[in-house]
C-alpha cells in the first residue's frame, strides 16, 4: 500500500476514534444522575428532520442539493451518517495536512480547524448562528470539545500510522 494510501486509511481509522471521543466528552458533560447510557445517547435519533441535530439538517441540505429529497424516517440515519463522516473528513484532513507534526500540535490544529469550520460552514448555511452571536461559555465548551476530538485524532493517528510518517511525538 502506498504512503498515501497507509495516510489515508489511517486518517480514516482516527477520525471515528476522534468523533467517539469527542462524543463520550459531550456526554460526560451533559449527563445528569440517571440519564441514558452512553449507547443509548449516542444513537438517540430524531423522528424527523425538524428535530434534527446539525448534522442531520446538514444532510438534509446537501441531498436537497443534489435533488434528493429525505423522508423524515431518514432523519436519524442521515444525523449519524452525517456526524460520523464530518468527523472521519477531519481525520483524513489531519493525515494529509497534520502528519508529520507532533501529536500535540497536529491534533490541536486538526480540533481547531473542526471548530472553526463547523461555525463557518454552518453559519453560513444558517444551521447555526454567526459566531458572535454565541456566549462566551458556549463557545469555550465547545472549542474545548473539539480540541478533544483533535488530540484524540492526533493520538489514534499516531498509532495506527505509527512511526514512519507520524511526525515527532514532542508536538
């Protein structure tokens, strides 16, 4: 397998470890005593695309986009498809861009670009608002959040690619 193809694949690989973690950060601190388990949070799912996360209206642009209209029996499997592939996009992102910087570094770029990108990207289609229009608490958990989704991609990388192109390990 080629050096771009081993990249890739395990930009791949550390993309679902960087969304399940980033995932796990979210709901550890979101729980209460006695909510759902952590499986039964993760794969909660809208009815419909009303109910829908960002991810799932995200999907719901995309396909009315390309002419595909989505039933609301969909919704849940569009969110998750949608989450899931954000968060794989950017750990491919990060094996092409953020390879051969340390983990720190690399994944701290990786989480703060997701940051960045999820509010541009968003807030221009309107899913979310303009940046400025968020408190200063909302926005500091969740750059906090997606820097954890940076550092856990950046580690998995590591791993997986393991020394030949993974960069230093001093970040």
């Amino acid at each position: 397998m080629t050096s771009l193809l081993r990249r890739a694949a395990a930009g791949v690989v550390a993309g679902v470890v960087g969304t399940l973690a980033m995932d796990a950060w979210t709901y550890r601190r979101q729980q209460d005593d006695g909510g759902p388990s952590f499986r039964e949070w993760e794969f909660s799912s809208p009815s419909s695309f009303d109910d829908a996360s960002a991810p799932g209206e995200m999907a719901q642009r995309v396909t009315d986009l390309v002419g595909v209209e989505l039933p609301d029996r969909s919704a849940a499997l569009a969110t998750n498809v949608m989450h899931w592939l954000t968060g794989v996009s950017y750990g491919l992102s990060h094996a092409m861009f953020q390879h051969d910087r340390g983990v720190v570094a690399g994944g701290l770029a990786t989480g703060l670009g997701a940051f960045a990108g999820s509010y541009t990207t968003l807030g221009a289609m309107g899913i979310y608002q303009p940046i400025w229009e968020y408190d200063r608490e909302t926005l500091q958990q969740d750059l906090v959040t997606h820097l954890a989704f940076g550092l856990a991609t950046g580690v998995a990388y590591r791993l997986v690619a393991g020394g030949d192109d993974a960069g230093d390990t001093d970040g």
